[in-house]
C-alpha cells in the first residue's frame, strides 16, 4: 500500500489522477484480454484467408502467363506451318502454270504446224491445179502451133493425146 500512495503522490505529482490511470490500466487489460481470446484469431484468420486468396491469384496470374507463352509459342508454330504450307501451294500452282503454259505452247506449235502442213497442201493443189492448166494451155498451143505449121487441123482425139504425153514427160524430166 505505501507502495500505492508513492505511486499515487508521484503520479499526483505529475497532474495524473491514480484511480483514474488504474482503472484505465484494468479497462485496457480486460480488452487485451478479450482481443486476444477472440479478436486476434479472427483478425489472422481473415488475414490468412486473404493472403491465401493474393498466393492463388498469383499462382492463377503465373498459370495464365505460362499458358499465354505456350498458347504464343503454339499460334507461332501454327503460323510458321501455314507459311510453309503456302509457299507449297504457291510453288504448286507455278509448276502447274508452267506444266499448262508448256502444254498450251505445244498445243500452238502443234496447230501451227496442222495448218503450215494444211496451207503447203492447199499450195501443192494450186500448184497442181496450175499446171494443169498450163499443161492444157500448151497442148493447146502446140496443137494450134502443129496445125498452123503443116495447115492441117490436128484436132483428132488421138493426137490430143499424144501431145499431152509429150508435154507431161518433158515436165517429169525437167523436175
């Protein structure tokens, strides 16, 4: 007790009221007390659920990252594939533009040739044609030459036939 009214005289002495700081101190202790029975563990237990919610957003935030950098690395593949399949296709589709160009090319030389073999037959007959027509034009005028010559009209059938032998085989010869 005297060790009380010390502390009151000197707690007094500072303008502290003892009974008030007292009564304080127990008020503060009763609620320590009950913070610390029932408080606290409800405070930790809210801060504990709340950083396992942070740790599972980081764990789910690093997940997603790693998917999206697999998820990159996959659309790039794809990517690199596509590309190389089209430059396949484009060389596909060159070899088949020149394989058909070739064929075109060939298909122009083959009529080409079709008609220069066609237009030289239709030479050849007109060439023929005019021959014949030159054959018969001097035949004529052999005929008309002999007549005049021994002033006897050659006209007979058989004669006719004999200058054209003759014409016909001094043509051959000259060729």
């Amino acid at each position: 007790m005297v060790q009380t009214i010390i502390l009151a005289d000197l707690l007094g002495g500072f303008g502290v009221n003892a009974l008030a700081f007292l009564s304080q101190l127990v008020s503060f202790g009763i609620v320590f007390l009950l913070l610390w029975r029932w408080g606290f563990p409800a405070i930790l237990k809210t801060m504990n659920q709340r950083q396992a919610v942070i740790q599972e957003g980081i764990e789910n935030a690093e997940r997603a990252k790693r998917e999206l950098d697999e998820a990159t690395a996959r659309a790039e593949q794809v990517m690199l594939e596509a590309r190389r399949h089209a430059q396949e296709t484009i060389e596909q589709a060159a070899k088949a533009a020149e394989a058909e160009a070739n064929r075109i090319r060939e298909e122009a030389y083959a009529q080409a040739d079709q008609i220069s073999k066609q237009q030289i037959a239709r030479i050849q007959q007109e060439a023929a044609r005019a021959r014949a027509e030159l054959n018969r034009l001097v035949v004529n005028l052999s005929i008309n030459a002999a007549s005049k010559v021994i002033s006897k009209s050659v006209d007979s059938s058989d004669n006719r036939r004999l200058v054209e032998e003759f014409v016909s085989t001094s043509q051959t010869k000259e060729q």
